[in-house]
C-alpha cells in the first residue's frame, strides 16, 4: 500500500485555482521531490496535506487512512510531521526544550504530576532529555542543547526544524525548502542527514526545493508542478530532462 | 556552603531557589521589623495588599509572559474570588472553625474565579492580540457591573437573589442580606495575615514555576513563540491556552480571597480596569516572563506612592515619571545599547585595573 | 415618541465616542499602539478651554481653536518624548505600559493644576433647540452641533487621508512601514501629523462631550476613551468609517440600554455587545481580516 495517496486535490483562494486536481501516490520508504516554478502552489500542496488550509475537493489518504480534512494536530498525531519555508521555531526556548515540544505526545505525564513533581515527572522527562539528545546528535546539535533557538546560527535552525519534526515520530516527512539559504557544502552536508534520516528512522520522506543538485541527489521521483497543475510525474531523471519541464523553469 | 549547592544545580533550578529564598528572606526581614516595631503602622497594613498584588502579579504573567496573550480583565477574576470567598464566610458563619473556614474560602475562590476562567477562555481565546486584550477588558467591566447589581439575602426558606434591590429579594423579616448590591459584602472575618499571604505567595511560585518548566508548560511557550508550528507538533492550542487562563484566573481569585478577607467591607470598586491595568504594569515592568520580576515590580510599586506620602499632592505626579522613565530606560532600544556600552566600559576598566 | 429622543440622544452621545475614536484607531493604524493616554487628552483639552472661558473670558470659538492647538501639541510632545524611544522595542506592551503612565501623569498634573473638584462646564453651543412633532420631541442645539460637527470631521478626515499627499502618506505606513519609508515617505513626521490631528480631534470631543455632560474632573477622560477604544475595536480598529459607525452603534446601544433596562448595567450591555461582535467577526465590524502566510 502507498504512504501517501493524494487524489483530485484542489483549493480556490479568492477565484484563483492554487490548487487544481492534483494527484500524487508515495510508496513507503521514499525519498520523493515536488519541484516547480515560485508560485506554482508546492507549499499549498504542503498546507493542505497537513491541514493548514482545508481542501474545497479531493482525498488525501495515508497509510490507507483518510485524512481528508482533519486539523492540523490530528494529521501530525496520524503521522505527518513538517517543516516550515519560513523557518518557524520555538525562539524563546532551548535548542533542547525545541526538540522535547516535539516529543510532546510521545512521553507525556498529567499537567499534575508536572506541578507536583510526582515520580513519573522526573522518569518521563529523563526518557525526554536522552530520547531528544539522541535526535539532536544526528543533527550534530547536541553541543547547543542549552542555547536558545533563536541564536543558532540560520543553517542549524533549518537542522532543528527537521530535528523537531522526527520527534513527533512521522511515517511521512514533509520538507519544506531545507537547503535554501545554505552553502554548498552545507547542502551536501543536508543531503547526507536526509539520506540518514530515512534509514535510521525508516521514514518516507516529501520535500520542496529549489535546488537541483540536492533533488537529482537524493530524490527517487519527481513531481513537478506549474500553475497549480501536475505537469509531469516520474522517474527523477526522466522528469528533470523532460522538455517541458525545462520550459516551464526558464520560460518559452 | 549555600554557594557550592547553587553551583551545582541546573540554571532553572537555580533560579527558582534564588526566587523562593527571596521571598522567605523578606518575609524573616519584615517580620523582625515588625516584632522590634520598627516599622510604620502605615507600612503594616500595606503588608497584605503586598501579598494580594504580589499573587495577582505572578499569575497575570503566567498569561501575558508564558502564555504570550495580553489579559486587561485581571481584576474581574479577583473580585469573583473576593465575592464568591466573602460571601462563603458571611454564610457559613461559626459553623466551621476559623482556619478550616479560610481554607475552605481560599479554595472556593480559586474554584470559583477558575470555572469563570474557562467560561471566558473559551470564547476569548478563539481571539488574538489587541482584540483579546480589549474582550478580556470588557468581561473585566461587565464582572464588575453585575457585582454592582446583584443583590442576595438568606433566611429560613434559603437563598434569595435579585438584580434590583433588597426590598425584591422577597425575605422573611428575619433574613439577611448578604451581598448588597453596590454596598458589597460587609462583615467578612478578618482572617488575611502576613504569613498566610506569604504562604499563598509561595504556594502560587510553586503552581506556576514547576508548570512553566514541565511538558505543559513548554507546550504553552511553544504555542506563544508558534502558534502553527505547535499545532505541527500535534500541541492542541486550545486546552493549553484555556490552562493558562484558568490556571491564572484561579490564581487571581486567590489573590482576591486574600484582598477580601482582609478589609471587613468589599466592594466592586477595587476591581475596575485601572486595578487590571495596574497589575499589567506589574508585569511588563518586571519583565515580561520573569516571575521574579513582577514580584519585585509589585512591591516597588505598592510601596512607592506610601515613601512618596510625604509629597502629599505630587506623589502620584512623581508615580507617572517614575514609571515612564523606569519603561523607557527598561525598553527603548536605545536606552539598552547604552546600558550594555556602559556595562562594557566598567568592565573593560577592572580589567585593566586587574592587569 | 420617548423612543426618538432616546435614540437622537445615542447618536449624539455615540458620535464624541466616534471622534475619540479617530483618534484612537488612527495612531493604531499608523503607529500600530494602543494610545491609553487619548482618553485624558479630551481632559486637558476641555480644562483648557474652561480655563479660556472664565479665566480669560474668551470668545468661545478662538477659545476651542486655542484648546486644539493645546491638545495638538501635546500630542506630538507625548510622542516623541515618550513613544518613540519606544517604537522598535522588542514587546508591543511597552509602548502600552508607557502610555499608561502618560494618562497618570495627564491625570495628576490636571489635578495639581485645578484641583480635584469638579467644575461645571458652561455649554458654549448657543444654536437653538429644534421642536418637532408638536412639541413632543425636542432636540437640543447641543445635539445638532455634535452630530454635524461629527459627521463633517469624518468627511474631512476621509478625503485627507484619500486625496492629499499626507495622507496617502498615512495610508501606506499604515499599511508597510517599512516599504513606506523605502519609497521616500518620512515616517516619523507621518507619525507626528497623526497624533497632531487624533490630539487635535480630542480637543473638539473634550468639548461637545463636556457641553452635553457638563461636570468635569481629572479623571472624565478616561471613561469615554476606554469606550471610545471600545467602539474603535467594534468598528474594526484602522478604519475611519468603522470608528465612526462603532462610535455611534455605541452611544446608541448605550442610551437605550440606560433607559429600558438600567443605568447600572448599561456599561455591562455595552461590553457585552462588543463581545458578541468580536466573536460573530473576529476583526471588527470593517476591520480587515489579514492571514497569516504558512
């Protein structure tokens, strides 16, 4: 059965079809890019997968299920974790406690025994600091565990975003332009987390990026979309030396 | 020795000791004052308003500063604690012993200004910034209004109220009125002290302290610093944002038991929005967030207009000043940059001093 | 009949709340602050004026035009000296606790001044009463000037802020302050000319507000403003219409509520219509609704 099945989904804001039938099958354990031109509607493909905006027609359906519809915290609760275009931390709080946010439905305990610091306080939260330590050191950010987000420097706060994001234990990883504002080397160095990512976490993972050598790198399939509409889906290759495709980046 | 431990804590651990002993040391101090009698009688009956402001404060931070939404309808959650306790004791009376009758108020005003709390949480918080801050403002006002109205007797037959006056109560000759309208409650046993209202004070440092640095409470900080970003990590805003609320309602309700059982006559008209605003003041001045900081901010600004009484009329013309001055030196971006030059000049001296 | 006149009466009291609240949703539009100190502006501007009137025995007219200029540049000092150290500060609030301790000290430098008695306001509007039906229902010339007073500050406050060069400039650093000052607007002096007109209007409402109402302490501002804050809000905070249509729905909901269910809780009904409002549409009667881009 595929992870992720989309079908027909679209989205109308004010006249103007963002969205217009799109369909997208993910096979678990993928590494599947959705490319396009700026404003061709990937982050509203985004939005409307994890339930920011809620889609005038079409089924999403993941891991079988039907998530069609269902608010933002059921869809990450049903396994759709993201990251965010415009990076959006917890700036206020800890590289660490960024993490452990994440970790919220995972290790929990009462609002109660937090207050009264009952036994399962402490244990739940010594599971939390290993378990979010762990994530952290994947990302190589375990040495700025105390720091707060907002003084990473802007690569590593991209890292912490997906470190968060894994914390919630997805099946299904949505990337939202991890490599912009990275150099070169940091993009390689983002390539190798990715990969790693999918097998340590045994994830399927969806991502948006503007940047070709990192989607010929490691994306297996390629959707491309223009004007809100699939213009062509397949073999990472073969879309990216597709004529039309090619015309839609650079124009006729 | 007390140094070594505070080394070896972690830093929030350090910090909430450090806040915990504040408040004992003041607490050792002013009680040494007071048993040496060196202290005004003016400067003892201040002691408890310190305490109500004090709670009032802390609690009202745990919604602007962890929270993140701007509350101006506080006082409406210590006057339905004040009544709702006062009007507990009046009708219970010698029924009960003294402390367990206190208790019993003190949780029933929590209870009480609580269940409001969520009440008014639920609608207000579907709203945001300046519109929340002008909604929580007007259920501030219309609590208050309807204090002033309301009008509740008992005898033999039980309960009676009434929005209009006594005479409609509709009481045998015998009964009492209890809440009086916009007379308020009068007779409420003089049970506030000090140390109770110290011991509420830690007691509320306790409730609010280990919630800001347990999972809820960095739910609630994550949903402040992103909102979208905390529901993708499956946070649901709105049970903590409503566990904010209440939480500090309930708190302030205490605060408002404590207010009212201090004075043996409570009125509406201690809690209007320039009580609300007052208590904002607290907070922004202390430091948005920082429990600590409106600690000390209600204590400096509780006393300041007594140390100012000797200025008769321009005591609170100095108030204003002081108060615009201490925001702007505190706030202005300008004001900071010079501070940390400041700071970095004596620095950069004792070091040289030090070579 | 009584109807009629009670709700002449709402439109009357409505429209100073409307022309507080320019002022009011003005600077919030441009200066993106809650000014709590407007409410005691409209104080200082009707001491000024009393003062002008039976201290100096004044024409009323250049004693309103004085009361204005007043107000004006109080505005403007209030601004710079106290606001704008504050403007890129890292919390909104304060900007707001600031204003605060402008309104106390508003307050109290009114009270050293002129004491804390209450002194009766003589009504300056000599225009005559309007009898209508038979006599049955009298409008007072109180009444017609503030309502035409306010209805022509709002026509003027609309094509300034629509057809002159500054008061474009007001519209775009409402909209992008940033982008404003890019384009070669000079942001701080926009800034100044809002809080001179939203001062200057405070004057004007101090008056029409304290000739209707004629008792006046130090602290007769600060009701009015948090009403008129309130209409502002219930209009859609930034629109000039919405402060208006939210200032008068006010007054009338206000006077009608005194008189047909009680002068006690007419403020609670007030609240609770604003409430009712704010939950039906979250941003105001004409407020715009802005989405925040994932």
């Amino acid at each position: 059965m595929a992870m992720l099945e989309v079908k027909g989904l679209s989205i109308s804001f004010g006249g103007l079809r963002a969205v217009d039938g799109f369909d997208l099958t993910i096979e678990e354990g993928m590494l599947y890019g959705l490319i396009g031109p700026n404003g061709a509607g990937k982050t509203t493909v985004f939005n409307l997968l994890t339930g920011v905006y809620k889609p005038d027609e079409g089924i999403v359906r993941l891991d079988g299920k039907d998530i069609t519809g269902k608010s933002i915290v059921e869809i990450n609760k049903g396994g759709i974790a993201r990251t965010f275009q415009n990076i959006r931390l917890f700036k206020e709080l800890s590289v660490l406690d960024n993490v452990k946010a994440g970790l919220h439905n995972h290790n929990t305990y009462s609002t109660i025994e937090g207050i009264f610091r009952l036994p399962k306080y402490y244990r739940v939260e010594k599971e939390m600091n290993s378990r979010a330590m762990e994530i952290l050191k994947v990302f190589d950010l375990d040495a700025e565990a105390d720091i707060l987000a907002s003084n990473l420097p802007y690569g590593k706060q991209r890292k912490l975003e997906i470190a968060r994001a894994i914390a919630t234990e997805p099946k299904l990883l949505l990337l939202d332009e991890p490599a912009a504002g990275m150099n070169p080397n940091e993009t390689g160095e983002l390539m190798d987390t990715i990969r790693f990512v999918r097998e340590k976490f045994g994830m399927t993972i969806l991502l948006i990026e503007h940047d070709m050598k990192l989607v010929s790198g490691i994306c297996e399939e390629l959707t491309v979309l223009n004007f809100g509409q699939v213009l062509t889906q397949g073999k990472t290759e073969e879309v990216l030396n597709n004529p039309a495709v090619i015309t839609a980046y650079l124009g006729e | 020795m007390k140094m070594n431990i505070l080394k070896t804590m972690n830093k929030t651990t350090k910090s909430n000791t450090i806040t915990y002993l504040l408040v004992a040391v003041v607490y050792l101090v002013v009680q040494l004052l007071v048993t040496t009698g060196n202290i005004s009688s003016l400067m003892k009956g201040l002691l408890v308003p310190l305490c109500v402001y004090v709670i009032a404060a802390i609690s009202l931070n745990l919604v602007v500063g962890i929270s993140g939404e701007l509350s101006l309808g506080h006082a409406g959650f210590m006057c339905v604690g004040a009544y709702a306790s006062a009007f507990f004791s009046v009708l219970v009376g010698d029924a009960l012993p003294e402390m367990l009758r206190f208790i019993l108020a003190i949780l029933i005003g929590a209870g009480v200004a609580a269940i409001f709390g969520i009440l008014i949480g639920i609608p207000v918080l579907k709203l945001r910034g300046d519109y929340l801050a002008i909604v929580t403002l007007a259920f501030g006002e219309i609590i208050k209004n309807l204090m002033n109205v309301m009008y509740v007797g008992r005898d033999a037959d039980g309960l009676h109220f009434s929005v209009t006056d006594t005479a409609s109560l509709n009481m045998a000759p015998d009964g009492e009125v209890i809440i009086k309208g916009a007379l308020g409650i009068t007779g409420t046993p003089k049970n506030s002290t000090f140390t109770i209202g110290v011991i509420l004070i830690l007691i509320a440092l306790f409730i609010i302290l280990n919630l800001i640095h347990s999972r809820s409470g960095r739910a609630i900080m994550a949903i402040r610093d992103n909102r979208i970003a905390a529901e993708s990590v499956g946070i649901n805003i709105t049970k903590y944002k409503l566990m904010a609320f209440s939480i500090s309602a309930a708190l302030a309700g205490v605060a408002g038991v404590l207010y009212a059982h201090n004075l043996s006559t409570l009125t509406v008209k201690k809690f209007d929005y320039n009580t609300s605003i007052l208590i904002l003041v607290f907070v922004v001045l202390g430091g948005i967030g920082n429990i600590r900081g409106s600690m000390i901010a209600a204590v400096i600004l509780t006393v300041l207009p007594e140390v100012l009484r000797g200025l008769s009329d321009y005591r609170m013309l100095i108030y204003a000043i002081v108060l615009i001055a201490m925001m702007l030196f505190n706030w202005a971006p300008s004001a900071i940059n010079w501070r940390a030059k400041i700071k970095a000049k004596i620095k950069n001296r004792n070091m040289k001093e030090a070579e | 009949m009584s109807f009629i006149s009670y709700l002449i009466n709402g439109i009357s009291l409505g429209s100073v709340y409307a022309i507080i609240a320019l002022g009011y949703t003005m600077v919030y539009g441009i200066a993106k602050m809650l000014n709590f100190a407007h409410g005691d502006v409209i104080m200082i501007g009707a001491y000024t004026v009393l003062t002008l009137l039976t201290g100096a025995g004044m024409n009323p007219y250049l004693a309103v035009l004085i009361g204005m200029g007043t107000c004006t540049v109080l505005g403007i000092v209030i601004e710079k000296v106290a606001y704008k150290p504050l403007r890129n500060a890292s919390s909104s609030l304060a900007v707001l606790i600031t204003a605060i301790g402008v309104s106390y000290l508003l307050q109290n430098t009114a009270l050293l001044i002129f004491g804390a008695d209450t002194k009766s306001f003589i009504n300056i509007i000599t225009c005559p009463s309007v009898s209508l039906a038979q006599g049955e229902l009298t409008i007072t010339g109180t009444t017609i000037v503030t309502i035409i007073t306010c209805l022509v500050i709002m026509c003027g406050l609309m094509l300034f802020v629509n057809k002159t060069k500054p008061g474009r400039a007001m519209k775009a650093v409402s909209e992008d302050r940033g982008a404003a000052q890019l384009m070669g607007v000079n942001v701080n002096a926009t800034i100044s000319l809002t809080f001179a007109i939203g001062s200057g209007l405070a004057a004007v409402a101090g008056v029409l507000l304290c000739s209707a109402y004629p008792s006046l302490t130090p602290y007769t501002g600060a009701m009015p403003g948090i009403k008129a804050f309130v209409a502002a809000v219930f209009g859609g905070i930034g629109s000039i219409p919405g402060a208006m249509i939210g200032g008068i729905l006010l007054g009338i909901i206000e006077i009608l509520g005194k008189a047909y269910i009680s002068s006690q809780v007419a403020d609670a009904i007030v609240f609770a219509v604003l409430i009712i409002v704010l939950l039906v549409k979250p941003t105001g009667l004409f407020g715009k609704n802005i989405q925040e881009k994932v």
